[in-house]
C-alpha cells in the first residue's frame, strides 16, 4: 500500500509527534511505501499575523503542493495528523479532488473546542461542544490567551462547519479512545465516520520488576496535567515513597520549589526516552493527575508495557483506559488528599500492587502493541477506499 502521511509539527516536540513516527515506522517494517509532507510551526515566527490567519483557514499553497504530490506520487490513501495552522483543511480538498480517501486522526478535540483541550480555569469546560459558533471560546480567549487568536481558530471552525468539511471532506476519523469518539459524534462528525484505533508502543520494552521504590510522573509541568494537585498529595505523604519527577514546563518553579522544601520529591527535568523506560520499569507506579480529558496519554500505555500500574484522576478517558483496582487505581481530579490516600492503599497492599503489575502488562498485551495497532490500521484504510471519491475538479 501506498501512503502520504501529513501532519504540522509542533514547536515543542510531544506525543502527538512521536505518535506520528511511530505509525510510519510500523508501515514502512511491513513494507508499505510512504512518503510524507510535513511543515512545521517553527516557520510560524517568519509570517505576519494576517498571513497566519489566512493560512489557518485556507493555505492555497498548501493544498496546490499537496495536489501535485498526490498527482506524482498516487497514494491509496492520505493519512493526516495535525493540519493546523499550516496545512489547513484545505489540503482535505486537494485530496478530495484528485480521488484520494482521506483519514484524519483526532489527536486532540480541535473540531470541537478552540484550544482543543476542552478546560479553562482549571477544570474540564465542553461550553463549546455542539454550538455552530464556538464563541465562548473566543469570549474567554482560549486559545494562546488572545481573543485575537481565538477568534481565528474560532472563524477557521465555523467556516468549515458551513461548507460541511469535516463531514463530507474526509472519509475515515480516528479517534483514539471510546469516549472522544462520542465526543466527536456529540460534536457533529457522523458517527459511522468515526473509528476507534489507540496509540500503540513499539519496540516492546518488555516488563520490570517495580523495585525501585519510588512513584513516577512523566509529563508536562503545567497546570491541566494536575501537577498541582501531584505536589499538595505529596506534602501530605511527605517520605512515605520518594516522587520522580520528570518533564519541564510552565510549573517548573512550583516543582523545584517542592524539591527544596522536601526531601521526598526529585525534579529530573526532560531525559531521553530510554532513561524514561528504565524508571518506569523500576517504579512502584506511575502518578496521572491530569485535570483535563486527555484524548490518549501516550504515558500510560507505555507504563502498561513495562507492567507499571497507574494512579490516575477519574476523568475522561483516563476512566476507562485504568481499571481501577487491576491496571491501577483512580482518585477525584484535583484532589490531592484524595490522590495520597490512594497512594497510601497501595503502600499498605503490596500484593495488591504485584497483581495490578501483571495485569497493566496483559492489558498492553491485549490492545497495545504493534500487532494489534496494525491490524486496526489497514481495516481503517479499507473503510476509507471503501468510501473512496471518483476524481473531481475542486
């Protein structure tokens, strides 16, 4: 099979990237043939706001080079990841009209939400979900903390909801959990349109064996990722396990701030992947406190690979993908009282946490590897030839 991958990097690499190369390294190991256009957000800073802007609602360069790559190189299929602001939906028609299914992975909730987290002030907000206009988003200046801005990715929103691109211009939604596909369908994109496929981790890390002592968090240090909530539970646990603390962000002074004031937290900032690796397999679990309905935690699945349970907020997806008391345990979002009393459970219960290390290690056996994240991927391009478009002039 051949396939064009598109996707707009983004300026601060996270898992949404290295989401995306692992998929074109799973296809290319068995032999399929793909070819990519990415741009990135680094170019940002040479264009004028008008220009943006522009190109954040419609980029005619973009869809006139995507049109010649689909022309010279005729995929089967286009695959795109994040198309904003650079790419815009515009390339959706370059592939529409030269007969290409389209496949469009929701790695966030964009389509429904401008800063596509659905949270302000702190908590989870859907007041943009289902209303044709997102203006609550522009009001409360959502995204990048400008009006101005909002009202853009606002404008780019209503537009294409008035053409009916999001539901007539790409042909195969991914979605990567069973909660943002009802999302989505709340949201309008029809609901036979949108499939189900995680993330996935390859290569295998294989299991350790969680003798480390110590609690992990990996992450962003920012304040939808509920590190707030992470530093007030371990106040209250004080020595009683040491936390790792690995990311940088926003939060970092609050985090060192913590360091100094307890001997129970260390801040190691942004290590490489295989460090990353060789703690999870030699923590006791790893802390999720995130406040917001994350659409994949690529963390967690990695955690499940080396048999890591997790201790994560019961909110959005994270609801379904722990289960609670096997794969790891759940504590009320933004309570960190509540967090280091779920902490304290598994201290007192270590057999209890031994069994949840065999079952984080089959639940990624049974849905997470590269297997089982390729077999879904061709049934999703078959969906989307299915659906295929004759040739037209857009």
């Amino acid at each position: 099979m051949r396939v064009l991958f598109a996707h707009n990097a983004y300026q601060q690499r996270g898992g949404e990237d290295f989401a995306v190369e692992r998929e074109i390294e799973l296809l290319r190991e068995r032999r399929h043939q793909v070819s990519t256009v990415f741009v990135s957000n680094d170019d940002i800073s040479n264009m004028s706001r008008a220009r943006l802007a522009a190109d954040t609602l419609w980029s005619s360069s973009s869809k006139r080079y995507l049109k010649e790559r689909l022309q010279s190189e005729r995929p089967d299929v286009v695959h795109f990841h994040n198309i904003l602001p650079l790419i815009s939906p515009a390339a959706y028609y370059a592939a529409h009209s030269e007969g290409v299914p389209v496949v469009q992975t929701l790695h966030n909730y964009r389509l429904l939400c401008p800063n596509a987290l659905f949270f302000r002030d702190g908590g989870a907000c859907e007041d943009c979900l289902g209303k044709p206009v997102p203006w609550p988003g522009v009001v409360h200046a959502c995204y990048r903390e400008s009006r101005a801005a909002s009202g853009v990715v606002a404008g780019m929103l209503t537009v294409h909801r008035f053409l009916k691109t999001w539901t007539e211009k790409v042909d195969v939604y991914i979605a990567l959990t069973e909660f943002a596909r009802r999302k989505f369908i709340e949201g309008g994109i029809p609901a036979e349109k949108v499939a189900v496929k995680p993330n996935f981790v390859n290569p295998d890390p294989g299991p350790g064996e969680g003798k480390g002592g110590y609690a992990l968090y990996v992450g962003r240090l920012s304040e939808e990722k509920g590190v707030g909530t992470m530093l007030r539970a371990w106040e209250l646990l004080g020595d009683r396990i040491p936390l790792k603390v690995v990311g940088d962000g926003s939060l970092a002074e609050r985090v060192s701030g913590a360091v100094e004031r307890s001997s129970g937290v260390e801040w190691m900032g942004q290590i490489p992947g295989e460090q990353v690796t060789e703690l999870m397999k030699d923590a006791a679990f790893l802390v999720f406190p995130s406040t917001w309905y994350e659409v994949f935690p690529l963390v967690i699945v990695e955690a499940f690979a080396t048999g890591l349970p997790v201790i994560a907020s019961d909110i959005g997806n994270m609801s379904s993908l722990i289960d609670h008391g096997h794969t790891g345990l759940h504590f009320r979002p933004g309570d960190g009282e509540d967090l280091a009393v779920q902490v304290g459970w598994v201290l007192s219960h270590p057999d209890e946490l031994s069994r949840m290390r065999r079952e984080a290690r089959a639940e990624f056996e049974a849905k997470y590897t590269a297997e089982h994240n390729y077999e879904r991927l061709m049934e999703i391009y078959e969906m989307a030839a299915g659906r295929k478009m004759p040739k037209e002039d857009v």
